[in-house]
C-alpha cells in the first residue's frame, strides 16, 4: 500500500521528516555494522537519516511527468538496497553510495511511466493524443467518439494526455536541463564500487565450485577456459596422455558439474 496516496499524505510526509538530522560518520559507521550484523532497528534509524536526500533527488525529475510522490517512493526503494549493500568499512558516507541507487530507481520508474512511452500504442491511442491536442477535450465520451477507443480507456488516457509534455532541452528557472540529468556515460565511482563488489562476489562463487571438480577436471578447465592463451584439447591430450575425445568428454563433464555447482550456490 502506497505511503504516499495524495497530495495532502505527500505533506505530511514531508512534514514528518523535518526533525530528522544527518548522521555523523561515526555514528552512520556504527549503525551500517549493526545493520549489516541483522539489527533491524539500527537499518531502520539509518535509513530514516538519509529519508530528506531522497525528496531532494527526486524533486530534479519532477517535470518529467510522474507525481512526485511516486518518485520519492522509488528513490526511497532505491536508498533501501544501498542500505543493503553498504560497506561501513569503506571510506564512504551512505548518502554518497546511495545517489546511484536512488537515482537508478527513479530513473527506471520514469522510463517506465513516462507517459509518452505508454500512450500511442495503438492506432486509436495516437488518434487520442492527436485528437486531444487539437481539441484539448476533457471528456471521455466525446474524446472516444473522436478517437475510436473505448470511453473506459479515454478516462483512463486523460490525466497522462493532461500533463505538459517535456523538453529534453528545456531548462526552466535555471536548472540543468532533463538531458544534462540523463546518466553520464563515464563509469561513477558508484558503479566502480558495484562492478568491483559483484566481480568478487562472482569470483568467490566460481572458486567455491570449482572446489567440487576432480583435480583432472579442474586442470583442463584452467587451461582451456582460464588462461590467457587458448589450449586446444590435442595439446592437452597430449601432456594427459589420452586422446582428444577423452578430454572433451571430460571438459564437457566439468562444466555440467560446474553450472550446477554455481546455480546451487546463487540459489
């Protein structure tokens, strides 16, 4: 159930947050541990902190044509995983670590909601846009008999076709323009840390499988799959003493083991 159902929930909202004060990083330090140790009230006071940070994210994306109170629900869903994944032990400060994952969710959500990727999926939907825009009208049974659609997909049609439509180049009241606040092609330090944190993670699985192979299989598998120059399955037959075929069947043996092995340890 949303936590944020109208405008006057949104207030309240906002209201609710006006005593909360950042953490020091000591204090944010000790929380994460805890959090990370299973403290479920220490997750919840460091979450609480970061809660304003989130209004602030979300407000850039508000001309986008998504309520605001939706986009503070992502962002919110977003600082829950950076939460989930901050490392106290990193000379890092959670608000840092979380701008990704707050804006990769709001960024997501727009994608998805963004009104024009959801009207004009038909040729009656495009009949209502156009139909809307030049007559600008707000009644379902005369935009329908306009349109071709149903007058029950009018309605629901209406508040998106309402809304203004966005320039990705417009830059009101000073702001940094919608495109500027598309994702920079430059890797972030954000994505530095996840790519690093998901490779180790990746490589522990891989080394914990392989674990569960022969000392045979696990050679020929380093040779052909690990090395940094291919070893065709002759050469190996030959240091093996076996023949070609024989080392397929026992590298096609180790990789079945091996799938297996990582999908037990994803699981």
């Amino acid at each position: 159930m949303s936590i944020l159902g109208s405008s006057t929930a949104l207030e309240a909202y906002r209201h609710s947050l006006t005593g909360i004060s950042p953490l020091k990083a000591d204090d944010e330090r000790e929380l994460a541990a805890r959090y990370r140790d299973g403290d479920q009230v220490a997750g919840r006071k460091l979450i609480e902190a970061s809660l304003p940070f989130v209004i602030t994210v979300a407000t850039e994306y508000r001309r986008w044509g998504v309520a605001l109170e939706d986009l503070i629900q992502q962002g919110n869903l977003g600082l829950l995983k950076a939460a989930m994944r901050f490392n106290p032990e990193r000379d890092c400060r959670l608000i840092t670590y979380a701008v990704y994952w707050i804006r990769a969710e709001i960024r997501d959500y727009v994608v998805r909601a963004y009104r024009l990727v959801r009207i004009g999926g038909s040729k009656s939907e495009r009949r209502a846009l156009r139909a809307y825009r030049r007559t600008r009208e707000d009644d379902p049974e005369k935009l329908a008999a306009l349109s071709g659609v149903t007058p029950e997909r009018a309605a629901k049609l209406l508040p998106m076709l309402k809304q203004r439509d966005v320039s990705l180049d417009a830059a009101p009241d000073g702001e940094s323009t919608p495109l500027e606040r598309l994702r920079d092609p430059n890797v972030s330090p954000e994505d530095e840390t996840i790519e690093h944190d998901e490779d180790a993670r990746t490589r522990g699985r891989i080394d914990a499988a392989m674990t569960q192979l022969s000392q045979r299989e696990r050679w020929i598998l380093e040779r052909r799959l690990m090395g940094e120059d291919e070893v065709t399955l002759e050469a190996l037959g030959r240091t093996l003493g076996i023949s070609k075929e024989r080392v397929r069947q026992i590298e096609a043996r180790a990789l079945q083991k091996l799938r297996g092995a990582l999908s037990d340890l994803a699981a």
